[in-house]
C-alpha cells in the first residue's frame, strides 16, 4: 500500500513509532469501555432480577460475577 508516508529514515522510524502508541493507547480505550459495560450490564441484569422478584441467590450470582471477572481479566 503505498499511502506517501515513507519509513525511511530515522523520521519515518518515529511516525512509526507515533502511530503504534496512539494505536495502543486506543486499543486500551477501547478494552476498557468494553469491561465497563460488561460490568454495568452484570449489575444492571442483577438489579433487574431483584426488582422483577425473580429467585436472587447470592451464591450463584457471585459464581457468575467471578466468572465474569475472569474473563474480562483476559481481555
């Protein structure tokens, strides 16, 4: 893909180096709004479920949220 910015050259090598650290700040951005959401909608769908008068044990819904834990842990 020839875009016009070449990677020549020790400028080239800090566009590339700019680039991949904005690209990795917003790659965290993003992870992160991501696991705020799940979160939120672990306790949003919790509170729907007491207010619904559902069966709420704690038990297995902290099983849940730990499993939830874990894999938003993971990425």
């Amino acid at each position: 893909m020839d875009d016009g910015i070449g990677t020549d050259g020790e400028m080239g090598k800090v566009v590339v180096t700019v680039l991949s650290a904005a690209a990795q700040a917003e790659w965290r951005r993003i992870l992160e709004r991501t696991n705020e959401g799940r979160q939120l909608y672990i306790v949003h769908s919790m509170v729907y479920r007491i207010l619904k008068d559902e069966t709420f044990t704690f038990v297995s819904n902290n099983a849940i949220w730990r499993n939830n834990l874990a894999s938003m842990r993971q990425g």
